[in-house]
C-alpha cells in the first residue's frame, strides 16, 4: 500500500494540475465578454478594390473555447489570398502557430517564421510573422506565404513567447484574437525570396487596416 505521504503529494500534484488548467482555459475566472466585437470581427469582409469574398472550411486548428472563421477573396484579374479570424480565450488562441501545424499536415517551411512590421495609414503599424511553406502532391505544388498575429484592443502584434505573453493577461482579457493573412506563394528564383506583387501588398495591408478598424466599430 502506498504510504500516507506519497498520497498526499500524488493528491496536491492532481490538484496542482487541475487549478493550472483551470487557468489557463479561464474555468475559474468570470469575465464579461463583448460578443458584439467577436461577431463584428468573424463578420468582417475586407472591402478591397474588386476581391470579391467566399465564406470557406478553416483549414487552422482551433482549440478549447475558440472558434474560426475563414474567407477566401479572389480578384477580377486572378489574385487570392485567405483570411482566418480565430477568438478565444488567451491559452487555447495564443498556441498552434502555422510553422507547427502546417509542418505537420505535410508542408515543408521554406523561410521564416520572422517577424515583419508594415506601416499602415495614419501612422499606426501592425507587427507579424511570417513563413514561407510548400507541400508537393503527385499533381501538383502548393506554395503559400502566411502571416499571422493576436490582438486584444486592435493593435496586431507578435510577440516572442505568445503562450506566456498572454498567459500575464489571463486574469483581465476576456478574448484574444489572432489574425492570418495567406496568399499564394511564387516560385522563387534561385536563392532569391520572392516578393509579393503590388495587388498582394495592397490587399494585405488593407486586411490588417480594417481588422484593426473593426474593433473601435469600424468595418471598412
């Protein structure tokens, strides 16, 4: 039989485990959520010149107490690219980043991640990652750049250690966010990085601008 002891310390280390849980998923906290944000931004189209919107299956994983919602926008003259808004709470939003996920769903990761800043009108910027992937079929290649970052107040950024950057804010942020913008990839030349074209570039910084928007109100 075990000893009373080593009972006592198996009970306070399930115990232990228990309320660390119940933290990090927010079960014992109570908080007030504004469910008109969330829906705003799951809502949100990004109006840009003629891309034109699709409501589509997420292809991100979505943990404990979180939900997704992914659009793919396609131009008159042939440019796409996806967004995926995901809401919840800051331990199950701020994990399963794409360089771990995609990689496992049979992507390799060509660059990255790193982080990039794009200057946004108006003065403001919007800090991301970035990472560069491929996946190889028998009939053909998908090569696709993602960047992605979490907001709680409309300021988008990337931090070094998400899980433990919000992990400090449990106890006062009711919803994190977190933002993807993919578009398709070029092959690139020799060691070169390919470059976004001018119809990519202008889409992404218009998606960042109204999802930034879209918390203050704003959708446009």
């Amino acid at each position: 039989m075990l000893k009373t002891p080593i009972l006592v310390v198996i009970a306070t280390l399930i115990v232990g485990g228990a309320l660390v849980h119940g933290a990090v998923t927010q079960r014992w906290s109570v908080f007030t959520p504004n469910p008109a944000q969330t829906e705003r931004l799951h809502g949100l189209e990004v109006h840009h010149t003629d891309w034109q919107p699709t409501l589509v299956p997420t292809d991100m994983p979505t943990n404990e107490r979180s939900i997704a919602t992914s659009r793919r926008y396609i131009s008159a003259d042939g440019h796409s690219a996806v967004t995926t808004i995901i809401s919840g709470i800051p331990g199950s939003v701020s994990t399963h980043t794409p360089d771990i996920c995609y990689v496992g769903s049979g992507y390799k990761c060509l660059r990255g991640p790193k982080r990039e800043t794009l200057d946004l009108p108006g003065g403001t910027t919007v800090t991301y990652y970035t990472a560069d992937f491929e996946k190889k079929t028998q009939s053909k290649v998908d090569r696709v750049r993602i960047r992605w970052a979490w907001s709680t107040d409309g300021t988008w950024i990337a931090p070094d250690n998400p899980r433990w950057q919000f992990a400090k804010q449990l106890n006062t942020v009711p919803v994190l966010y977190k933002l993807y913008v993919a578009t398709p990839l070029a092959e690139a030349e020799g060691d070169g990085v390919p470059e976004d074209d001018t119809p990519t570039k202008a889409f992404v910084t218009a998606a960042w601008v109204q999802f930034s928007t879209a918390f203050g109100g704003g959708g446009k």
